[in-house]
C-alpha cells in the first residue's frame, strides 16, 4: 500500500490530536462516574441512618439544643462516612443531631509519580486546586428552608449540590426521611465535599496533560527525525542530479530511480527517466551527424568521380558519367527531402488539427504500389470511428506497408487488417521474414534507427518510417509496438488507438 508524505504528516497529527481528546473524554468519564458514585453513596448513608432510626424513634424525642444521645451519636458515627456531616431536623426545624466535619485537616493525597509532579506546576495554572480552608458552618436557612431537608420531611429523598458560605468549596448534601409508621418524623441530612472526587479528578488530568506532552514530544522527535530522513534523501537526489550531466549536457551517468513508494520516490524515478530519455536524445543527435555523414558521402563520392572521369572522358562517354552524377544528385536529394518530411510531419503533429473520420476509408483508399508483393486487407464491416487526422493516418500506414515490403519473403501476403475491440482501434501490418533483431529491441520506433538493407545500394534509409509512425500514433492518442509472430515466421507491428465515442469527442 502507498502511503505519500502528505499522509503520514497528516497521520502522525491526527495521532496527537486524538490521544489528548481520548484522555480529556476519559478523565470527564471519570468525573461523572465519580459524582455519581459519591451521590449513591451519600444517599445510602442517609438512607442506612434514617432505617436504623425508624426502628428507635426515641431516639428523636429531643428538645431542641440537647445534645445528641449516645446511642444516636454512635448509630451516625457508625453509619456516617469518614469525611462527611450529618445531622438530622424533625418537622418542626429543630435541629435534632450534628456529628461529623465536612473539613479534614489531615487530609494526605497520594503520592504523585514524577510526570505529576513535573506536570503540576503547569497544570496548576488551569486547574482549580480544592483547599480545607473554606467556611463549613451550617447555616439557618439550611435548617429551617433548606430545600434538601424540607423535600425529605414532605416524603421524597433528594440531593443537591450548593457552595459553602464563602463560596470555596462544592458540597452535596443528601437526605432521607425518617418514618414513624406512615409519619415522617425527622429528615436525615448527610453533607460531603468534593474535594476528595476533585482530587482525583486533578490527578487524572495531570495524567492526561503529561501522556500529552509526552506525546506530543514524541511526535516532534518523529517529525524531526522524518524531515531530517526527507533532506537526506532530497540532498543526495540534488547531488545524483548534479553529478548526472556534465558542463557541456552530456549525460554522463543514470540515476537509479528510488524504489520508495511516496512523492520523492516518484521525483527520484522521474529524474531517472528523464536523463535516460536525454541520454537518448544526446545519442540520437551524436549517431545522426555519423549516419548523415555516412549517408551524404555515398552520393557526393559518385558526383565528385563522375566529374573527374568526365573532365577525361572522351565525348561519347560523357553520358554516362552524367547519368551518375545524376543518381548522386538524386539521393542526395531524397535524403534531404526524407528529413524535410520527417520534420515537416513532427510540426504537424504538434499543431495539426483534429477532425473524426472512419479509419476503414483511410486503409481502404491507400495505394500499395509494389507490384512484386501481394496485400490482404481485412477491415470490419462497422465504421471505425477516430479523431485525429486522416491525411497523418494514411502517411503512417504508408510506412507500415514500405518497412513489411522492404523485409517480406516468400509468396506469402502481406496482411493488413483493421479491428475495433473494448474501446479501441487495432491496426496490424504482418509480414513474412526476419526475426526482430534482439539488439534492437525497445529502439526501432526512435529517429535514426533502421535494420533495412537497401535494395539496389543506392536507396538511401535514415531509420525515420517507424519514427513517423510513432509520432502518429502518439498524435491519435495511441502506441506503436513491434513483435515477432507468434510462430517465429516474421513481423508483426500493431498501432493501438482509441475510438472516438462521438462527433465532439
């Protein structure tokens, strides 16, 4: 699978961003269930206590301002938590029993491991901080319209959370009624703080805050060391590049394309390519100089010896010596109008215009005009639709059928059939004869290549017919391949070109 360098930045992101957002929505989990658990445990204080007393209610038959008996101090001393107040209130608002502290002075936290305590000074500036330094007196109203207390002496145990006087500290109170027969008597009321859950709470998310760090410092190192891997690798790519051409253009040696699946993979293989196609080129234009050399001295050596036989020549045999210097004329004058066409025909398919036209008109108008070969043309009986240039079309199956007749051997037919096949046009020249050279193999469609064998030694070939057609196919869209037969008997060279679905396309 190929991951680029755009996802694994944005993978390792999403990486830091969620690892804090997971702690935040865990420790926030955390608390709820920690409300909740310190909710249904205040209730069940007060629901335990106000039990035990329904089956004692002498023990609610105080005058208000006694001191609570002992029995009644052990019974809420016994059922009470360790850090919590409780106290009771009959009908009438007096307050019956208070027993119990909501402040605990010797109040130790855990031990904190050395992230939290590296971490707190930092959380320390986000975090509220709980403190035993807050006014836990009982207020009157709390007494006599508390709504806590007044919803447990109509009947109905509640719970409700509220500020201490000074408003430094959270406390949840929790009631339940006392029930003599069908009467409610009295309201137990238990009181805690939250500063044991806020604790713990703070501890969770300093937990949080120092895995995000860590995390996030992790993640810097990760990138660090990637972008260092990245310069590393774009360095030594600059330094290939560098090293690859020489102060004059020349390819001097290939970079090996990287096997890297990401984007300076692909940079590094695209480099690769391109200096292996400039190195072409530079071949091309240096073989071109020694095959135009070789091509241009054959004809001016026939010009230049037939003029100096003619300066000693007797007049009869003037003639011949002009007629050669005329054949020397004339191939020099089919090699220079050989590469006008080639050239002329490259500025074509760089500017010329596209039109739709059926390719079956265009193979079944062509003139194969070689009397001592024989052709078969199959072409299907629908139209087969392109869009390119029909005048370009024919010129390249003009080159097609010159190279099959310049190597076919035997009685057997040049074969030329045209097909449209899964979105496609095939167009397949076949001919008896030799075997595709394996040294040529890859090269045969590049300008200046050419295995022919002139036929009389004086038809000049500069490699340029399998040029043209590649040039044309690449003009129409499509490829030009060269393969052996199937049976080894000759050549077959198809050229692949899409179908036109319709007249704008």
């Amino acid at each position: 699978m190929r991951v680029g360098l755009r996802a694994k930045v944005v993978l390792v992101a999403l990486v830091l961003s969620v690892i804090p957002l997971l702690g935040y929505v865990h420790v926030k989990q955390m608390e709820k269930l920690l409300r909740d658990g310190q909710e249904q445990a205040l209730l069940a204080t007060a629901r335990a206590i106000a039990t035990a007393l329904h089956d004692r209610p002498q023990l609610l038959e105080l005058r208000a301002g006694q001191p609570a008996s002992g029995e009644m101090e052990l019974i809420l001393r016994s059922l009470g938590r360790a850090e919590s107040r409780i106290w009771i209130v009959d009908q009438h608002q007096r307050l019956l029993a208070l027993v119990g502290d909501l402040k605990k002075t010797a109040r130790q936290d855990a031990p904190a491991d050395l992230a939290s305590r590296l971490i707190r000074p930092i959380a320390s500036l986000v975090l509220e901080r709980p403190t035993e330094d807050f006014d836990d007196a009982l207020p009157e109203e709390e007494i006599a319209n508390g709504a806590v207390a007044a919803s447990a002496l109509q009947g109905v145990p509640t719970k409700r959370w509220r500020q201490s006087p000074d408003s430094r500290a959270v406390i949840l109170s929790a009631s339940h009624p006392v029930w003599a027969g069908d009467e409610v008597i009295a309201a137990v009321v238990a009181e805690e703080t939250t500063n044991a859950t806020r604790s713990v709470y703070n501890r969770a998310l300093e937990q949080v805050v120092a895995v995000t760090l860590v995390a996030f410092l992790a993640g810097a190192l990760t990138l660090l060391a990637f972008a260092s891997r990245l310069s590393i690798r774009l360095r030594r790519l600059r330094d290939e590049a560098e090293a690859a051409i020489d102060s004059q253009g020349r390819v001097r040696k290939l970079i090996h394309g990287s096997a890297a699946g990401d984007e300076i993979g692909d940079l590094s293989r695209s480099f690769s390519t391109v200096l292996e196609r400039l190195a072409q080129y530079n071949t091309y234009l240096e073989n071109m100089a020694g095959r135009l050399s070789h091509e241009l001295r054959t004809p001016i050596a026939v010009v230049r010896s037939s003029l100096e036989n003619l300066k000693l020549a007797r007049p009869e045999e003037a003639g011949v010596y002009l007629a050669r210097a005329n054949d020397g004329l004339r191939r020099l004058d089919t090699i220079l109008t050989r590469m006008s066409e080639a050239t002329r025909l490259e500025q074509l398919v760089r500017q010329g215009e596209r039109e739709r036209f059926d390719a079956r008109d265009v193979v079944r108008g062509c003139t194969y005009a070689y009397p001592a070969k024989r052709f078969e043309v199959a072409l299907p009986d629908a139209p087969v639709w392109l869009r390119g240039a029909p005048d370009l079309y024919a010129q390249m199956l003009d080159k097609l059928v010159a190279n099959a007749a310049d190597f076919s051997t035997g009685d057997e037919p040049i074969r030329i059939r045209l097909e449209a096949r899964a979105g496609e046009a095939t167009l397949t020249v076949s001919n008896r004869g030799p075997r595709l050279p394996e040294s040529m193999a890859g090269k045969l469609f590049e300008s200046m290549v050419s295995v022919r064998r002139a036929n009389n030694g004086t038809e000049p070939h500069l490699g340029l017919g399998l040029y043209i057609v590649r040039l044309v196919a690449e003009f129409h869209g499509g490829t030009a391949e060269a393969l052996d037969r199937e049976d080894g008997s000759g050549v077959v060279i198809k050229v692949k070109t899409p179908l036109s679905s319709g007249p704008g396309s």
